[in-house]
C-alpha cells in the first residue's frame, strides 16, 4: 500500500504458548509510544534499527574490533559499544562468530509475513491458537497491521492484537479491529502522573480507548482482555490495583489478567546500552506466591475473575 507507514519486525516468534489460547506465532513489531521503565521488551521501545551485544555469548576473539571503523568498540567500554560513534554499518554483526553482536530490527513485507506464519495453521488449528502480534505497539502502524490482519482472517487464522492502549481510536477502529478477534489490553497504572513518571505519557487517551472498546466489545465481535503487569512497588500496589480494578467494575468488565514479573528486563536493558535507574534496578526479583495472591483477591473480591500468566 503506497504511503503505508513501514514497520520494523523484531521478531516472528513460533509455536509459542504464551501469548493467547492455543499454540500462536507472534510477531513482535518494533517501536512503541511508551517507555516503561519495566519493559521487558527493551528492544522493541524505538522504531529504528539498532544494535545489541551480548556480553554472556561473547567469546573474546576480537574479530570485531578490527573491522570497526569508528573504533567504536571497546573492551574497557562496560557496554562494549559506543553508541555516539557506531554509524550502524554492521559489519562487526557480520563477522562475529558467536552472534553476541546482533541487529534489531528488520523490514517485512504483509506477504513474507504471511508466508512465515501461514505454514504453522494446522498447529494453530488443533489447539486453538493463532497469530498475535505483539511489540512494541503494533498499533503504531495502522495501516500494515490492518492489512496484514485482514490477510490472516483470508486465511481464516485466528488473531490476537496485544497494546497498551496509546494508540488513535479512529485509526485503530478502522483499520484493525473489523480484522481482529481478540485484544491484550495493558492496564499499568491508574494514576495519571504515575503513569507518566513510570511509562512516560499520562494515561487518560488509554482509559478512554478501552471503555470505548469496551463497549465495542458487548455486541460479541470480539474478546477484550485488560491486563496489567505485577511490578513490585510500581503498579502492585494496593491503591494502583484497587483503582484499576473499581473501575473495570464500575465498566461491567467480568475478567482481567494478571501478569507476574519478569526480572529478565534488566540483563536486556544492558545489552543495549540503556542505563537502568537505581530505584528501579532493585526491583530484580521474582514476586512471592504470597503477593501475587493477594493482588488477585482485590480483583475477585470485586467480582471480576482472575486469570495470572
Ligand atoms: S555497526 Fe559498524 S560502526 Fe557500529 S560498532 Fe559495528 S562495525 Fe562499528
Ligand atoms: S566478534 Fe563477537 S565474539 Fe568476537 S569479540 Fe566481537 S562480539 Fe565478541
């Protein structure tokens, strides 16, 4: 489609059990309009290309060291690379033997897509499953995701669309819900300013787009799941869950989900060079049975049903 806003694809991921019923493919779009601090996706935060370096498959042998033109590779360099001096020209990634040094990103075509996932619809087909795209923000490219969903229902592949909601309400009806049949709705946090402070933009656009879907969602079309992530101190707390959770009660939502930390961000955070908060960098833990538990009774005590992944 000419004048489509492009996307880089991070990844298409198969016979995943994780994201949706069933097994799914997930394609993982680069770029998204937040920047959680908990991200465990760092890679997928910015819409350009860019590179990252492993230090845990770095095997020592400096072949990549010779090749560098910019000299912007160093050992006494705790991130390996400097990212003022690297022009992206990759061609250390070329070279490494042990691919420590990666590129992140990649462009896609709606067809090559379809060709890499469209294989797997038997499996997608005995287990109930289909294709989820996830990010990043697929919603950031209204135009490629619409077409490429409304290519997956020719298929009569079943999808999934996963956003946190900052997104355009009338590009998103257009484009991509007459083509989708479930949506992983993030939930954060309710307070605006917190919001902002840990996410990077205020929330009042995110909760607006999910009420309107949400009523949306009564005629049956589609499924609309919210979700929000178990960060410790950051939106596991008792007033940000109470919060969320009065007012999917005040909407009639009947189900949420829960999502238990993922540690695993911070070592993500560093192959990429992203320097990581102290505050935050103490929250490196998993999160006690215990907690997880009580997090979920304020839901239930509400009478919306909890599903934790
Ligand atoms: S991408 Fe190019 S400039 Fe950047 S570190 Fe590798 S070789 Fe050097
Ligand atoms: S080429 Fe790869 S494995 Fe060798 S030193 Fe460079 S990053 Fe490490």
């Amino acid at each position: 489609m000419k004048g489509m806003k492009q996307p880089l694809i991070l990844e298409i991921k198969g016979n995943s059990l994780d994201d949706g019923p069933g097994i799914r493919s997930v394609v993982f779009f680069k770029g998204c309009p937040l920047s959680c601090v908990w991200c465990h996706n760092p890679e997928s935060k910015k819409t350009v290309t860019e590179i990252s370096f492993s230090a845990r498959d770095c095997i020592g042998c400096e072949t990549c060291l010779k090749v560098c033109k910019k000299q912007a590779l160093s050992k006494s360099n705790p991130h390996y690379i400097d990212r003022d001096k690297c022009d992206l020209c990759f061609e250390c990634v070329e070279v490494c033997p042990a691919k420590a040094l990666t590129r992140v990103g990649k462009e896609m075509t709606v067809d090559e897509i379809i060709n890499r996932v469209a294989s797997d619809k038997p499996f997608y087909n005995v287990s109930g499953g289909g294709v989820t795209l996830s990010g990043g923000e697929a919603t950031l490219f209204p135009e490629f995701v619409g077409e490429l969903l409304k290519r997956l229902k020719e298929n009569e592949i079943n999808t999934l669309v996963e956003t946190c909601g900052q997104f355009n309400f009338e590009d998103f009806k257009k484009h991509i819900l007459p083509f989708t049949d479930m949506i992983y709705y993030d939930l954060k946090l309710f307070d605006s300013r917190l919001h902002k402070k840990y996410c990077g933009t205020t929330n009042e656009n995110i909760l607006e787009n999910f009420e309107k879907l949400f009523r949306l969602s009564q005629k049956g079309d589609f499924i609309l799941l919210p979700r929000t992530p178990l960060i410790p101190n950051i939106t596991d707390t008792d007033e940000n869950l109470i919060s969320i959770a009065d007012f999917l009660k005040n909407l009639g939502v009947k189900r949420s989900e829960l999502l238990s930390y993922n540690p695993t961000w911070f070592e993500k955070n560093q192959k990429l060079g992203i320097l990581v908060d102290e505050e935050i960098s103490e929250t490196e833990k998993w999160q006690a049975q215990e907690k997880i538990a009580h997090c979920e009774k304020i839901y239930t005590d509400r009478g919306i049903k909890v599903r934790q992944e």
